[in-house]
C-alpha cells in the first residue's frame, strides 16, 4: 500500500535540527509540503537546518485548496489549517503533525495523522535508524515535547526498546 504524507513545519524542524528530516522523505513513498509550511520554514534564517533540508530535497511542494469553515472554524495555525485543508482535499494523505487541536480536528474530518513518535517509531522499524530512542532524546533535548510515559510504552511495545533517562 503506497504511503503519502503531507507535512507540517513542526516534525520538519525538530527533525532537522537532530539531523533526522531524511527520515521524513525516506519513509513514505510519497510526501508533500504545503506552500504556507514551506514559506513558514523557509522564513529562518539562512543556516537553519530545517531550511537547508528543504532546500535540499524533493519534497513538492503543493498549493492548498481554500479552507472550508469548518477547518478554519478551529482557528488554527496557518500551517496546520494548510495540512489539514490538503489532507482533506487529497483523501490518502497522512497528515504529519503534533499539535494537540490540530489533531482533534484531523479527528473531526476522520483525516489520518501520524505523531513525530509514530515516524521515529516506523523509522526503527525499517531500519532506518539504529536507536529510536536516541532519536527521541534528541529530539526532546532540542526541545520537542514529548511525554515520558507514552514514549516508554510505545517504545517498548512497537520496538523492544526500553526508555531510560
């Protein structure tokens, strides 16, 4: 079954700064990055990691149809509405991203997420990186915010990885 993501700014720079973003274009086989994402990322500065790896990979970046109501009704960001308003309009897509009511809403229109945990879970998984939980140390180290409790379960249940600090 082909795998298609759209991307939101978040997994795209925390990854990037642990020198992890490949993972978001190796995994799937197809992923896609909406303009007000790309334009969000490409708003750092110049020596920003998550704008050097979008400079440097093939992620196509796509227009998004307008917002319904209903998506703009959540009042949320402009990259999370632009994730959203693509997913819904291109049914298959998974929508990348974290925020807690980007997420209900995704729910709302029953649109498929997967979380930055998910990636670097399937990312174990395919052996794309030696330790998922390196990873997700780095990635809270950098700042993401991720709970302890769900990272130790899901470490331990999807990969056998047992999470320690």
């Amino acid at each position: 079954m082909t795998e298609r993501w759209v991307l939101n700014a978040s997994p795209i720079i925390s990854l990037a700064r642990v020198d992890g973003a490949d993972l978001l274009v190796n995994i799937p086989d197809e992923c896609v990055v909406p303009q007000p994402v790309f334009d969000e990322v490409m708003a750092g500065p110049e020596s920003d990691p998550a704008r050097i790896f979008l400079q440097g990979h093939q992620s196509r970046v796509v227009v998004v149809p307008q917002p319904t109501p209903e998506i703009l009704g959540w009042d949320l960001g402009d990259s999370e509405t632009a994730v959203l308003s693509f997913a819904l309009a291109n049914p298959g897509f998974i929508a990348i991203l974290d925020d807690f009511a980007a997420r209900k809403c995704a729910s709302s229109f029953s649109i498929p997420v997967k979380r930055m945990l998910a990636v670097v879970i399937i990312a174990k998984q395919r052996g794309l990186v030696r330790s998922a939980s390196e990873v997700l140390r780095s990635l809270q180290s950098a700042g993401f915010h991720l709970d302890d409790r769900v990272i130790a379960k899901a470490l331990f249940e999807m990969v056998g990885e047992v999470w320690g600090k």
